[in-house]
C-alpha cells in the first residue's frame, strides 16, 4: 500500500504514474512533487528530528527495501 502522500502518483499497480519503465527514470523530474524530493521533504518534515546524512542513509535503506519488493522497476 501508498502512503497517503505518493497515492495520487499510483498508476494501479503500486507504480508511478511518471516512471519511465524503458529507462527507469521520472518522466517529470526536474518538476517532481515535493514528496519525491528527499531535500525538499528533509527541509519540510524532518529537519527538527535528525541531521541531513541520518535522512540520507534511512532514505538509502528504504530504496534498497523496495527494489527488494519490486526487483523488475529498477531505477538507475
Ligand atoms: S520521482 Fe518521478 S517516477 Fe519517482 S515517484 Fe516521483 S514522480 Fe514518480
């Protein structure tokens, strides 16, 4: 399941609307939502809560959990 925040991007079935499957890139990137930017969330959300390289590192863990799930959406 989406988080509430990424559900509008859903195509259906759990991918992004905006993912280029032939080349495994964002269509939209230079004009992505903030929700996909990890600097403009860190600065929105989580700034108080922890530094910059700790956002960084957990934001590398949760992309290396979901390639795990979806092996076949590899984003280069
Ligand atoms: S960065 Fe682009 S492809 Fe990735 S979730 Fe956001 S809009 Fe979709």
């Amino acid at each position: 399941m989406l988080a509430p925040e990424t559900a509008w991007l859903d195509r259906g079935d759990g991918i992004c609307r905006n993912l280029d499957l032939a080349t495994a890139r964002c269509r939209i990137y230079d004009r992505r939502p903030d929700v996909c930017n990890v600097r403009a969330m860190y600065e929105q959300r989580y700034r108080k809560q922890m530094a910059w390289p700790v956002f960084v590192v957990l934001n590398q863990v949760a992309c290396d959990e979901l390639r795990k799930l979806r092996p076949e959406v590899l984003v280069r």
